[in-house]
C-alpha cells in the first residue's frame, strides 16, 4: 500500500542503523558519508560508538542528496519500530501500535493522537484483560518516537485494514535480525498440520503460544469455516502474550463483522504454565502447543508431587515430558492435543518409562517425524506427538501411527501425506500404509526394552523379494546413466590471466538503490476463504525440485511469487547458496524462508548474479550467527557485493556459472541415487537375493 508522502518523523532520533534502513543501504555506506559529506548530519547523542542522529535533519539530508529510499507507509511505520531506543522495547512499541490500530477506526482522525490515558480507556472497552496487559507499557505522555509510530499506524489504518496491517508489523518483529525478539515462530506449514489433524475445532489451548501462530491459525480457519472458536492461551513473555492477544482479537473483530455467532473473545494470559498454571481445572477438548525445548531450572524439584504426573515424575533432564503431560492434564476425555517435539524425546532413555505409560494407557496417538530446515535448528527433524485423552470407559484402541515426513514420494506434499496417514489411523479397516512413509503399527511393537518412538525404526520397506531384485538392477542402470550426466556437465574451464585487473565491487544495497535488482520475500500470514496454493521450500531451493509444500494464502500483498530468472537464497542456511528458478519452480510461491532476487536483464545476468552471490567466502558477510550449534546464518543479501562487468561479459560468465549448477544438481540426484544403489546392493547380497564377485 503506497503513500505519497512518508509518515511525519516528527522529533525522534536515529541510529546508523536505522539511517541505513531509511536509506535501504549497509551500516558501511553511512559511515562513508559521514566521512565524505561535511554537511552530513552531527550526532545529537548516544556514544562516540554508537552515536544518534535527529530523524528530521537526516531525512531532509537523505532527500536532497536523492539517497532516501521509496517505501510505503507500513514500511516506514516498521522502520520507526524497529529503530526504537532502548531496542530491547521494540516488542513494547509493536504492542503499543497493535492496540492503536484495533481501537482507531479507518478513517482520517480529525483530532490529535489519544493519550496513554486515553488509548487505555478505549482498549478497556474493546477488551478489558488487554488493557490490564497494556498498562504497565504505556508512558504517561507520549515521546517523540512514540508519537511518530503512533501518527505513522494513524496514517496506515486509513490505508489497509487494521488486521493486515498488523499483521505485516509481526511479520517483520518475529523475521528482522534486527527487533531483537529472539523468536523462532511457528513456520506456517507446522501451523497447517497441527490444526488439520485436530479436526473440526469449536475451543482450543496453547499454553505456549509465543507470538501465537497456532492460536491465529486456527482461529482463521474457523472464520474461512464461519464456526465459531474459543481460544485460550498462556505465555511467560508479557509482550508475546499482549502480541497473541492482538491477533486474536483482529479476527474475532472480523468474525463478528461476518456475523459468525456464539463467537467468544479470546483468553490470553501472562504467566509460567509449568510453574503458575493460569487455567488450573481447566479441560477443553483441542490443544496445539510449540513449547521451548530444552529448559533448565524448569521447576521439576518444587512441582516433584505435581498431580498432572499421571504418567510418571519428569526426569530434571526430560522437560518436554513434563509439557507433554501438562497438555493431558488440561484435555477433555475424548480430547486430542498435537505438540512440537524434538526427536531426542523419542529415544532419550531417561524418558523410558513415561513413553512406555503414554503408549500402554493409549494417550499417544501418532508420532510424524518432519523433514529437517522447516523451523530453527534447520539440521534437525522436529516430531509432531498426537496425544489423546480417552473417556473412562473406552476401549484403548493400542495402535500407534508412525509417519516418517522426511521419505516423501516425489510430487507429494507433506501436508498431503500426513493427511492421508491420518485417515488411515482414523480408519484401521482400510489397511491403507505407504511402504517406509507411514504404517498404522500394533502398541506392542514399539514396547520394548528401548521404547523407541523414532518412526523410522517401525518403518521398513515392505518389497517384494522379485520386485526388490528388478528395482536395484535398475537403480544400477539409473545411476550409470547419472554419472554419464555428471560428466556431461562438467564445465571447460582453465586458468585465468594472472595480470587481469580486478574489477570494482558494488553492493546489492546499492543496486537496489538504483532500481536495478528487487528482493521479494512472502509475509507470513494466512486469510480468510483462501486457496491453498504451492510453496518454494527451502529444501526445494537447495535440491533444484518443483514446490512441495501448500499455504492457505491468496493476497498478493503476502505471497510473492517466483518468475522466470528470480536468483532464489534461502533465508536460513549454512552457506550461501544461490540459483536462478527453475521451470518448475516458475510460477509457485515463496515460502516465508526463501527470498527470491529479481533483477533488470537489460543490466545484470541472473547467472552471473546467482554465481557471485554463492562464492564461499561471502558467507562471513551475509549476515549474524543464528545457531551458535548448528552454523546456521541469516542470510542478509544486501551485504553483499558482486563485481562490475559489462553485460556481454557477465552473460559469458553466467553461461559457465549454470553449467557448474547443472553440474551440481547432477552431482547431488547422483549422489542419493548412489546412496539408495548402495542400500538395495547391501540388502540384497545379506538377504541373498543378490550374488557378486569381489
């Protein structure tokens, strides 16, 4: 949504940084013209290291030297956000402009801004548990960055509906290295699979909500359905809670614009769930929850005698047990829950016997592992646990699903397959099981000395002995036939001239300055009586494959979608690794963790670009640490330079740069067909279907 003119900046001041987020340029660049430009505006506080500069007099220099970068309003709106001081309050300013936006009709305001006092008295009619919340944040008067957040939101809700608005804010708090929010929220897709196996929804909890994800997506889905739903939540971070209770609130506005009856106002609450559980009693019939993995000093000595450890006291080293049981405790006979789990839990032997007591007493339904990279850390493949809380009565069903998501067929979504193996649980007669997917497994066989609920381990290839022979004699004529590949797309290449200049380097900050390159990421944000359409995966980027996963997301203002000669970078990785969109990949949409680059071809080759973007030393430039064990960096493109080269010269280069990525993918569909050759030659010679020579 486009303004005219950018919101008033009013009296505030500015960190480099966030003169180079005006700027859409790197921290580097303002250093320079603060060396280069006398006339470049004098610090008017901070430190001699981290000096601040008025917002005014740094927008007006940025304007007449034609350096202050187009945005729209929710783009400046995000920037006084994210420019906040102290920045360990930008959740604060972000939950003081949400409840800004929920209470300020979409039209100009004839007035001046409410006060605190006044914001408050009209958030304690819309909502009275989020003004409680929202006091403690509020100043008595508004400071001058206060007040241009609040005249930028001001100016943005007679723009966009407040709901999407505020949506696009909490994209970029959870995703911008910058807010400091440390947050790792719920990918959309692990939002999409929770809630599908919950089936028809009328009340829902999230003890954990975070920001709350889970919680908005649910609630979406029952306005797109017109049911109504009543969430509940708890969240130890008042901000995220305040955060969750916003979203909450935006679509219950709109269930009731849409007339949804018997719809509830939300039920969000601040507090440790473990340690001060603030819906004590409380039973409800759905829960989904993403809880912290990990915790020290969760409270296992003073809750040693908790009644919620039906299943057994939670070793100090086994909290997400203790979440486990938690989320049993608050479950409905005839209830189900979905919880996010690290696959350790699966195995750990300190967790034995509260595994073995959740699969005897049938409280856990299935467990689907997923594919590694779909949420931090992206080397690990999280598990969904489906428990179930059955009537007094009922007749344990002693079937355990197993779903292995990291096997998918190819041309299969993960959504599709973990949809089908549900049903397949949900209905044991149809005997349906996808060799080495998914299975419907007896309890019996999982409880044994180890209880090992990893699915893989219950999920062996189910061939037939002739059928198994024909398939590894031919994987060993595919694999001859990849290495022929392999070969046939190495690239010619010799030693450059040793004496050849080197050529000047630009940075992306700067050709996105000139309008030469864009960059393109989706927003992170489901609506309403949307079809589901397909995403580029990370994984998809990484593998050279088509789309494999779907969104509930239609927008244009959300999804960006991939064309013909988008450079697409993961987000999230350990190298920078980029390649120009494939045609199959033309046409889906991005994933929120893959950022496509689109650039004038009558300036730059997508070749070319993709190949210097991917040199391995860039990634000490790309951007901070965001898993001090896995190496995992957030990839910020515009740290980066590409050298300056005519257009003949670099389409020369670009030519060779997509021979040695054909030469790549070559090498990686050999590699795991190799590795599958290897696995078939071994099981056939052991199981002496197969005989050789040494």
């Amino acid at each position: 949504m486009s303004s005219d003119r950018s919101p008033e900046i009013s009296d505030t001041t500015l960190t480099a940084s966030g003169i180079a987020q005006l700027a859409n340029v790197g921290r580097a660049a303002v250093s320079n013209w603060r060396r280069r430009y006398a006339d470049f505006p004098a610090p008017v506080g901070g430190t001699a290291t981290s000096p601040v500069f008025d917002a005014r007099a740094v927008e007006q220099w940025l304007r007449t030297q034609n350096k202050l970068s187009t945005a729209t309003t929710e783009q400046w709106l995000w920037r006084h956000i994210e420019n906040y001081s102290p920045a360990t309050h930008i959740g604060d300013a972000l939950c003081i402009a949400g409840a800004f936006l929920l209470v300020t009709p979409g039209k100009p305001a004839r007035g001046g801004l409410p006060t605190p006092h006044q914001l408050l008295s009209r958030v304690r009619t819309r909502d009275r548990s989020l003004a409680e919340m929202l006091e403690p944040l509020l100043p008595t008067e508004w400071s001058p960055q206060l007040e241009a957040i609040l005249r930028g939101a001001q100016q943005l809700s007679t723009e966009m509906a407040a709901d999407r608005a505020f949506e696009y804010l909490h994209t970029q708090y959870v995703t911008s290295p910058s807010s400091m929010s440390g947050l790792a929220a719920t990918p959309e897709i692990i939002c999409d699979l929770m809630v599908d196996i919950l089936g028809e929804i009328s009340e829902i909890f999230d003890f954990t909500t975070g920001t709350g994800s889970i919680l908005h997506t649910a609630a979406t889905r029952a306005l797109t359905a017109k049911t109504a739903l009543h969430c509940h939540g708890q969240e130890i971070k008042p901000q995220y809670a305040i955060i969750t209770l916003l979203r909450l609130l935006f679509v219950h506005a709109r269930a009731q614009v849409a007339g949804v009856a018997a719809t509830r106002p939300p039920d969000v609450r601040i507090g440790d769930s473990l340690l001060h559980d603030q819906f004590t009693g409380m039973q409800v019939p759905t829960i989904a929850a993403n809880f912290p993995f990990g915790l020290h000093g969760w409270g296992n000595e003073q809750l040693a005698l908790d009644p919620r450890w039906a299943f057994g006291t939670p070793p100090r080293t086994e909290p997400e047990l203790a979440w486990v049981q938690h989320a049993l405790a608050h479950l409905a006979p005839g209830g189900r829950a979905t919880v996010l789990m690290p696959p350790a839990c699966a195995v750990r032997p300190a967790g034995r016997r509260i595994r073995a007591e959740l699969v005897r007493r049938g409280a856990l339904e299935a467990v689907i592992a997923l594919p590694a990279g779909l949420m931090p850390p992206t080397g690990i493949g999280l598990q969904i646990w489906v428990l179930a809380r059955p009537y007094e009565h009922q007749p344990l069903s002693h079937q355990l699903l197993m779903v292995d998501g990291a096997t998918l067929p190819r041309g299969s979504t993960l959504r599709e397959v973990v949809g089908r193996a549900w049903q397949a649980y949900l209905d044991p007669a149809s005997g349906d099981d996808m060799p080495g997917v998914y299975r419907v497994v007896p309890a019996i066989e999982v409880l044994d000395d180890r209880i090992d609920l990893t699915p893989r381990r219950h999920l062996p290839q189910q061939i037939d002995p002739a059928d198994s022979i024909e398939r590894t004699m031919s994987a060993m004529r595919e694999f001859e036939r990849l290495l022929d590949a392999v070969r046939a797309e190495l690239p010619a290449v010799r030693p450059a001239d040793p004496g050849q200049a080197a050529p000047s380097q630009v940075s992306l900050a700067d050709l996105i300055r000139s309008g030469s390159l864009e960059i393109h990421r989706s927003i992170a944000r489901t609506l309403a009586d949307a079809p589901s359409v397909l995403l580029l995966t990370t994984s998809d980027v990484l593998t050279g494959r088509p789309p494999s996963a779907t969104s509930e997301q239609s927008d244009s203002t959300a999804l960006a979608r991939v064309q013909a000669g988008d450079i697409l970078v993961p987000v999230h990785a350990r190298e920078v690794a980029a390649t120009v969109a494939t045609a199959e990949q033309v046409g889906a949409a991005l994933d929120p963790g893959v950022q496509a680059v689109r650039v004038n071809p009558d300036l730059l080759d997508p070749w070319f670009v993709a190949g210097m973007l991917s040199k391995s030393d860039n990634v000490r430039m790309a951007g901070r640490t965001s898993s001090s064990s896995t190496g995992v960096i957030r990839i910020d493109l515009r740290r980066l330079t590409i050298p300056v080269m005519p257009l003949e010269q670099q389409q020369h280069r670009g030519a060779v740069f997509q021979r040695v990525a054909a030469f790549r993918t070559a090498m990686l569909r050999a590699g795991e067909a190799g590795d599958a050759l290897a696995r078939g030659l071994s099981d056939g010679l052991a199981s002496g279907q197969l005989t050789g020579t040494p």
